[in-house]
C-alpha cells in the first residue's frame, strides 16, 4: 500500500494539504473522511490518527498528524521545489514563522466565521447573536489586516518573491469565510492580488477541485437530531 | 550588534527559547520586556496592531517572531545537537506534529491562568468563574492527552531524546505550575518526564529560567506587582475577553 492522506475537503488544512500533494505530484490514495457524518470517530481511522483529527498521513507504517508537520514531511520526502520550504535559513525561519502565527491567530477567526455565519444557522439550525458575529468578524478582520502588513508587505508572496506552503495554508483559509458568503478580498485589493497570483501559481482547475466541496457547503441539507447531537459539544466551542 | 533576543521570563515561549538558547551556548545579548509593566519591543520592530509582542529575535537586520520559528532558527544557525531537531525525516515530523496539537490544545490553554489570577485583577478585572472551571477542564483533558498520545512510554514526547517539543511542553506545564495547579503531583509519568528534561537542562538553568514565574503568587500577595500602565489595559481587555 502506497502513501494515503485521510482528507475532508470542507476543512481548511486537508484542503491545504490536498493542492500541496497534487501540486508536487505525489503519488497517493485518498481517503476521505467526512467529519459532519462522524467518520473521524470510527475505531478504522484512530488506526491512524489515535485524536481522530485530519488530515492524517499513513506511509506504510507510518503514520502523521496535522498540517504542518504533513506538509513539511511531504515536501522532504518527495522533493518539492526549494521555494514550497526553502533551505535558506532566513527564508526558512520566515516561513515557520507564517506557519506557527497562523495557527493561534487567522485559523481559529476563520472557522469562527465560516461556522457562526453559515455552518450553525443553515446546517445546524443554531441561531448566532449578531454580537457574536460582529465580534467574529472584527476579529476576522485584525487578522487581515496583520496578514496584509506584516507578512504580505509588498512582497508578490506572504513569505517573499516565491509561493511557498505558507500561501496555501493561508489561501485555504481565507476561503473558509469566502464559502459561508464573507468576501474578504471584495474590499482588499492587496489580498485580492496575492489570491490571484496564489490560484495562478497553483493551477486554476487543482484550485476549484480542492474547493468544490467548502464552496457547496452552503447547499448542505440541515442535519437530523441525532447527528446535532452529537455535534452539540463543538457548538458550544464554536459559540 | 550581534544576536538580541527580546524576552520576558513570564512568558512561556519566552522561556522556551531563553532554555534553548542558554543550554547550547548561544551568544546573545538579552532584551528584557517587562510585558507587566506594559513595555513592549521598539515599535519599529512590530505593525501597530501585532497583538504577539514576545518573544522576538533580532540578528542583524533579520526580525523573527514565533517560538518555533525562533528555536528552528537557532537550532540551524548555530548547529546543536542533532536530537534537539532531528535531521531524520520521521523524528522530525513527529516534532512538528507535537507542535502543530501543541498550538490547538496548550497554548493558549495552559496561559489562562495567569491571566485570571495575576493580569486581571491587577486591571480591577475578574474573570467569571465559569470560564476559569472550563479552563481547568481543558488543562486537565490536555494534560492526559500528552501523556496518553504524546509521551506513552517514551522517555521524551517524540523520542527517546529530549527535543525543542519538550521545551515548549516544559514551560506551558511550568506556567500552570506557578500560578498553583501542581499538574505533575497525580500524574507520574509526566512527572518522571519532567524530572527526565530539566536533568537534560540542568539544575542551575531551569532555576534561573522558572524563579521569576515561581515567584509570581508571591508577588501578588506582597503587593509587589505595579498596575498596568492605562495604554496597556485595551489590549489587556481583548485578551481577557478571549477568554472561551
């Protein structure tokens, strides 16, 4: 059995994941694992993620967890360009800096958005406080604004003149809140540009592939008690 | 002007890479931050709105912020032992995936309680008790994950070796610690873990490292803690009210 990446394209980092794989022509099986029907709980997959989270990585007998470490494994393994992460020290050290920052800062606010915007009201019939939300959404937009100024500067990349894993972390991001109808980069050109040349650098067709799912979200049929209750303890979380 | 780190010994990235950086012999001169006092790097290191102010690297004309970045940075440029980052591309990734659960289910996590019991109240601020009950529930489950999938029967949380994921687990645990929650007193073998990394650090250097966040109750009770200066309190009020 080769290399398999256990996937649900509705979450950001498998999506992130999924591009960088296909991007870099690594030969693999994919597995999808759809969270919203619980799959991730089954006793199969803690074979391979014992916290049940994806995306996970299963070479042979080795097995991986989150993104990041995916990513970097990926990119060693198969020999990605230099610039998906570079062996430059300071290029390097730029890239892991965009890669820890996002995870305690754009990620949290960018599900927020996508759950208490679309996710909760339409899939699970949760009314969210217009408070909750507006304050989601400002703090949605700090993040932008630091993506913007500290990382994306004047640069055609958040991390320099190249693309790197950095900008596909941050793309699958941000059209999280895209899909649940929150046009981030309607009223930012700068970021808006970076997309474009992003999308370009990936491909248009592997880039609309990887997020067919996220953008059909908003078309998913309300789900039925037993599931929303088992779903009741992240909507505590995402509340 | 050769390597500057910009610390503050309260903070637990901070003191992951002040560990890292004395362990290996690293030259630099230190920045002290007093985040308390409301100090924060020179402004023109930072855009206006960066809420992340410590710990921040500064070589040359290079500025790097992020813990980890700062700790792989270092751990290159200045060529430690293989075992604090492992060249292998297995052990490595297991590093990386410590630290990717590490910033979902410590950070953050393992921090609030420095908040409700030290930076709030110095701001007339008191953080419901609800929050601080939850906050010890996601302490508690945090705390018997790392033991349960992180640590098994390793002597260290990726390998057999003590890594840079055993520093920044270290100081978070270190962090609750101080502010009164004796994790390790019903947990053993995070306990023999704990005692497996600071004999890797020495006696001398996690004294030196912890005593400032030891002290912190101390203080408190001694009145010693100056208020936040006012410029401080807005961001001081965010944060608080992030608390989940």
């Amino acid at each position: 059995m080769g290399l398999e990446l256990y996937l649900d394209l509705l979450c950001q980092p498998c999506r992130a994941v999924y591009i960088f794989a296909k991007k870099i022509g690594v030969p693999f099986e994919l597995r999808t694992v759809e969270v919203l029907k619980g799959q991730h709980n089954s006793d199969d997959f803690a074979q391979v993620n014992p916290l049940r989270k994806v995306p996970a990585l299963k070479d042979g007998d080795f097995t991986l967890a989150e993104s990041v470490a995916i990513l970097l494994y990926l990119s060693r393994k198969y020999e990605a360009p230099d610039h998906w992460y570079p062996q430059d020290l300071e290029a390097c050290a730029r890239v892991d800096e965009y890669l820890a920052w996002q995870h305690t800062a754009l990620r949290s606010s960018c599900s927020l958005v996508m759950w208490q915007k679309m996710m909760l009201p339409v899939f699970l019939g949760e009314r969210v406080p217009p408070e909750t939300l507006a304050s989601t959404l400002a703090e949605l937009d700090r993040c932008l604004q630091l993506l913007e100024d500290k990382f994306l500067k004047d640069d055609n990349f958040l991390t320099g003149p190249c693309i790197s894993v950095a900008d596909l972390v941050a793309i699958t991001e941000l059209m999280h809140p895209v899909s649940a109808g929150c046009h981030v980069f309607k009223t930012r050109p700068k970021l808006a540009a970076w997309r474009q040349r992003v999308e370009a650098a990936v491909g248009e067709d592997l880039f609309q592939e990887a997020h067919e799912v996220v953008m059909k979200a908003k078309d998913l049929p309300p789900v039925d008690t037993a599931m929303k209750d088992k779903l009741k303890p992240l909507v505590q979380v995402l509340l | 002007m050769g390597l500057e780190l910009y610390l503050d010994l309260l903070s637990q990235p901070c003191r992951a890479v002040y560990i890292f950086a004395k362990k290996n012999g690293i030259p630099f001169e230190l920045r002290t931050v007093e985040l308390l006092k409301g100090q924060h790097v020179s402004k023109g290191f930072l855009p206006a709105n960066s809420p992340q102010k410590v710990p921040v690297l500064k070589d040359g004309d290079f500025v790097l912020h992020q813990s980890v970045a700062i700790l792989i940075y270092l751990s290159c440029k200045y060529q430690t032992a293989d075992h604090w980052y492992p060249p292998d591309l297995q052990a490595r990734a297991r590093v990386h995936e410590y630290l990717g659960w590490h910033a979902d289910f410590i950070r953050g996590t393992f921090g609030v309680c420095l908040w409700t019991k030290v930076l709030a109240p110095l701001i007339g601020v008191q953080v419901p008790e609800e929050k601080v009950k939850r906050n010890r529930a996601a302490v508690d489950r945090a705390l018997q994950l790392l033991e349960d999938q992180f640590l098994g029967d390793k002597a260290f949380l990726t390998s057999q070796r003590v890594t840079l994921a055993d520093l920044m687990a270290l100081e978070e645990l270190m962090q609750v610690v101080a502010l009164g929650q004796d994790v390790f007193e019903s947990r053993p073998r995070l306990a023999a873990w704990r005692g497996r990394v600071e004999a890797v650090l020495g006696a001398d250097l996690c004294q030196e490292t912890h005593s400032p966040i030891l002290n912190i109750l101390e203080q408190v009770a001694n009145k010693q803690l100056p208020p936040p200066p006012p410029e401080a309190h807005q961001s001081m009020l965010l944060r608080i009210s992030r608390i989940p």
